[in-house]
C-alpha cells in the first residue's frame, strides 16, 4: 500500500485544528526564590550580561491569593477569619487550617494538628492503610460531604500542586504563605502521587525545607485539601 501524501493547506488545517482544541498553560505561581548563586555558593545577584544572570530570583512576582468564607464566596482580605484560599494565578482553591493547639481533633478535619495515614480505595492493589477517620480518604469525605468552601470535588494535590505552594524566598519553616495560610506546620504533608519505584509510597513535600520525598503509605502526615473550582 502507497504512502498518502495530505495537501499542504489540509495539513494547515489540521495543525490549526489542534491549536485550537489545545488550551494555553497557565502561568505557575511564583516560587518566592529571592537569592541568587555561582557554581559553589550565595552571590549577589548578577546584572544583565553578567555570569549567572537569569536566575529564577530574577524573574520574582508577587504571590496571589484571595480569600473565601466556607461557602466559597471571596471575601475582603483584611478578614481575619476565612475558610479558603483561591490560587489567583492557577485558579485552584486551598483549604486552610485553623485550631492548632498542639492537641489533633479527628472530628475537625481542618485541625492543623491532625495528621492521616494515606488511602484510597480507587487505588487497586497499593490503596494504602485505611483507619477510622484518621485517613486521607475520610478526611476527604468529610470535606466533601459538607461542601466546604462551596466544592464538593476535594482532593489530595500533586505532588507538582503541592510543591507550588512552597515559598522559597522564606528562610525559615513553615515555608508558605503564613499570610494566607495561618497555622501551617513546618513538616511534611501527603500529595496523591504515587511513588513509581513502589506503589506502597507516595510522595511528600515538607513545609519545613521545602524538599519532597516518598513516604510509606502507612505513615502519619499532615494534609491540605484542594479543589479545582466551584
């Protein structure tokens, strides 16, 4: 059988046809890096044409959030009490945590204390360790269930999702946006990626150093919901 050979404005056509049907990425969240470096250590950072120019603390911008009470509405950001927090930039909305006392409440599950073991029952064989409320799965539920911040659709981020709320400009843990994130704990919290070398591990990030690692799925982390809208 002969090869076929499309006409040259078909092939216009069906390129144009992708472009259209492909939407545009969304600009990531800035990283709040503000340091710059040579091959060995901390320098000042470079002027244009100068070595090492064109660093990520070159290109810094303000962080973006706004504000939700728990039906999702937005509200002023000089409010002091609010339920959420929607990623201006990447439209995703975060649940924030209150009540952190140093004692966890496993009816509350927005305790900044509670921590869960990771589950999920759609995972085939690597689901993880179930337990009685104190899983990432019930957690979700509860969430859910009560359509808190007006979205019924929570979830564990990516590991890539949950990575873009590290602020790397802090020196100190916890390394987000205590601004919009009160409360938060200096330690690690569970994403909903999976570890390819062993599906029994998923991947973690700390808001203490800012690195990411893969924890046994029955391990007690700290976790932060998000939701893709209302």
């Amino acid at each position: 059988m002969g090869k076929i050979f499309l006409p040259a404005l078909s092939i216009l056509m069906v390129l144009s046809l992708m472009a259209f049907q492909l939407p545009a990425a969304a600009d990531p969240q800035d990283t709040g890096q503000t340091r710059c470096y040579d091959n060995t250590t901390r320098i000042p950072c470079p002027l244009v044409d100068e070595s090492f120019y064109g660093q990520d603390a070159h290109y810094a911008k303000a962080r973006s959030y706004t504000k939700l009470d728990s039906s999702g509405n937005e509200i002023d950001d000089g409010v002091t009490d609010w339920a959420a927090a929607k990623d201006d930039v990447t439209g995703l909305i975060w649940e924030v945590k209150h009540s952190g006392d140093g004692m966890t409440d496993d009816t509350n599950p927005h305790d900044a204390d509670n921590t869960y073991s990771w589950y999920d029952s759609n995972a085939g064989p690597y689901q993880g360790t179930a337990g009685d409320g104190t899983n990432t799965e019930d957690f979700l539920k509860a969430l859910n269930q009560a359509g808190f911040g007006g979205c019924s659709n929570w979830r564990l981020p990516t590991v890539k999702e949950l990575t873009a709320l590290v602020h790397r400009g802090k020196n100190m843990g916890p390394r987000i946006d205590t601004a919009y994130f009160p409360e938060s704990r200096a330690d690690w919290y569970w994403s909903s990626t999976s570890y390819a070398g062993s599906g029994g591990y998923a991947w973690s990030v700390d808001f203490g150093g800012g690195d990411t690692d893969n924890y046994y799925k029955n391990n007690s982390l700290h976790v932060r919901a998000v939701c893709s809208g209302q």
